[in-house]
C-alpha cells in the first residue's frame, strides 16, 4: 500500500507540472505588456492599443499594461530582462528609440538580448513648429538652425532615439554641427507637446500619429515626415520629396523574454500574429495615422540585428555615440 500512495504520489506530481507547463491557448492567456516610458508617448499608446484588440478578437483573456519610464527605455529593458525569468505571460513593447538610447547611453541589455515576437507599426515621425512661428517650410527651419544652431531648440522623446537622430539629421543637413543640436528630450510624448503648444521650442519631433490631432486643429504646423514616401491623409510631404536625403521610419515592435520557448513562444507568436492581421487591427491603425509595418518573428529578427547596425553608425555620424 506504501509503495502504491508513493507511486500515485508521484503520478500525481508529474501531472501537476503537465499542467501547469502545458501551454494556455490565446483565449486563456492572461499577459502584461511593458510599455518602458511615460504614458501618453507612442510605445504606450502602441501598447494600450494592442491590449485592446487582443481582448477584442478574444486572443487573450486579460491583458494589463505598466509603464517603466527611463533612459530611452533601457531601464524599463533592463528590468524586463530580470526579471521576467522564462515567463510566457511577460512581453515588452518597443521600438527604434530603444535600439538608439541602448548605444547613446552604453547601456549593458539591448534589443538583442530579449526575443522578438513581431514587427508592428511604421510610425512616420513629424517635425512641428509652433502655430505662430515665423517658421513656414523646411527651408526656414533649415535657415534658423544656419544662422545660429544654438538658439533652434528642439523638443522630443529619449535622447538618442528616433526623435532625437531626427533632429540631428536635419541640423547636420542645415550644415550645422549635428552634435551641437539643442535638443531637450522627454520621457513622454505628452510632455514634448506641452512645450510645444507652450512655445518652449523652435521645432519639435514626434511620431505623427502622437501630434495629429493638434497638427488637424491647427495648434502644430508640420513641416515635414521622415518616412520616404507620400502617406494618404498626410499633407506634410517627406523630407525627400523637399530636397533632403533624410528618411526614417519609427518602428514599433512586441517582445517576449529571452528564455521564453518551444509552445509557450509559439502561443505568443500565435496570438500577436493573429491580433495584428485582424480588421480590427488594420482599422485601429489606420485611425491612429500609423502604418501597418508588420513582420512576423524570424523577419523581425533579421530586422533587429541590421538595424542596430544601422542605428549606431548614425549616432557615430552625429557624435551621439563612439
């Protein structure tokens, strides 16, 4: 009789770790997603908005999302990578920014180190001015930051992210010193707008979706879009089309911790795959002004790798990074 409890006792346990190993599917997976910045800014935002058509489309039972500000998010990173210890429920959302403010701030994790699960969006990011600034086109701008590079203030996310490469790229392209460019960096979108509308900046950076409705009302001017073509809906035209050799796409994309794998990761792919080539998806983004960049795990790795290359050779450029 002893031999035979030890025996059910032991069946009993390995059925239990069957269990609770056995990977949920997507109407019972319950995920928190770390947007690592400020709320209102473009990954929270992304974040909130994939929370909602994952509920919608029933790809998850429960999605929370928390907000880990800092340091272009690589305090947010480097807390996802310690914490999150192989746990399937645990993603983070980041993009373009997180690759810059990783090498600008020679910060020890980067996107390198945690798994990718999809490419997301395409953000194109929006050079504003003020309403009431003399500023009218991208010559002017250009124009002011020749005159005096010190006095252009500029206003954007993270340093040493998109917003910030952005804004270097024009003053190097103004044939001004790009690592001379005054750039005061926030945490949060709302923040950079705020002084904006405050008339705290000559010029401000953003992803155009964050700022559109202020650009629509006639609070913000753009004056230009970094990505390389035309959007529909957008009357500001690409810095290419004005004369510029400048473009650069704000790309948002979903991560699963490095430790995460076998049928729990294929469960991620699974549900974020199926959330994002939803209807409810493609119009959310549409109505958000952001562009459907979608690649799914092995491409968005590929992706990764290249585009941290890419990204430190234009700091270096710029005298952002070494």
């Amino acid at each position: 009789m002893r031999q035979f409890l030890k025996s059910a006792f032991c069946v009993a346990a390995l059925t239990g770790i069957m269990f609770q190993t056995a990977p949920l599917a997507a109407s019972e997976l319950e995920l928190t997603i770390m947007a690592p910045a400020g709320a209102g800014g473009g990954w929270d935002s992304a974040a909130r908005s994939l929370q909602e058509v994952m509920m919608a489309t029933g790809q998850a039972k429960s999605v929370q999302v928390i907000n880990v500000p800092g340091a272009g998010g690589t305090v947010g990173l480097a807390q996802f990578v310690g914490n999150a210890n192989g746990a399937s429920d645990q993603l983070l959302l980041a993009g373009i920014t997180l690759v810059g403010a990783s090498i600008s701030n020679n910060s020890p994790v980067d996107l390198t180190q945690v798994t990718p699960i999809a490419r997301l969006t395409g953000d194109p990011l929006v050079i504003v001015v003020p309403k009431d600034s003399p500023i009218k086109t991208i010559d002017d701008l250009l124009a002011t930051i020749k005159k005096d590079v010190a006095t252009a203030i500029w206003v954007g996310g993270s340093a040493g992210g998109a917003d910030h490469i952005l804004a270097a790229l024009v003053t190097k392209a103004a044939g001004a010193d790009p690592s001379k460019v005054n750039y005061i960096a926030y945490s949060g979108g709302g923040e950079a707008l705020a002084a904006m509308l405050g008339g705290q900046a000559t010029a401000g950076v953003s992803g155009y979706g964050e700022w559109q409705g202020q650009i629509e009302s006639g609070d913000l001017r753009a004056l230009a879009i970094s990505y390389p073509e035309p959007i529909d809906g957008i009357e500001a035209k690409p810095l290419k089309a004005q004369g510029l050799d400048i473009e650069l796409v704000n790309w948002r994309g979903i991560f699963a911790d490095p430790d995460v794998k076998g049928a729990d990761l294929e469960a991620l792919k699974s549900a974020v795959g199926n959330t994002v080539q939803s209807k409810e998806w493609k119009d959310l983004i549409k109505a958000r002004g952001w562009a459907d960049y979608y690649a799914p795990a092995d491409e968005f790795k590929t992706f990764i790798a290249s585009e941290t290359d890419r990204v430190r050779s234009i700091l270096t450029s710029i005298g952002l990074a070494k």
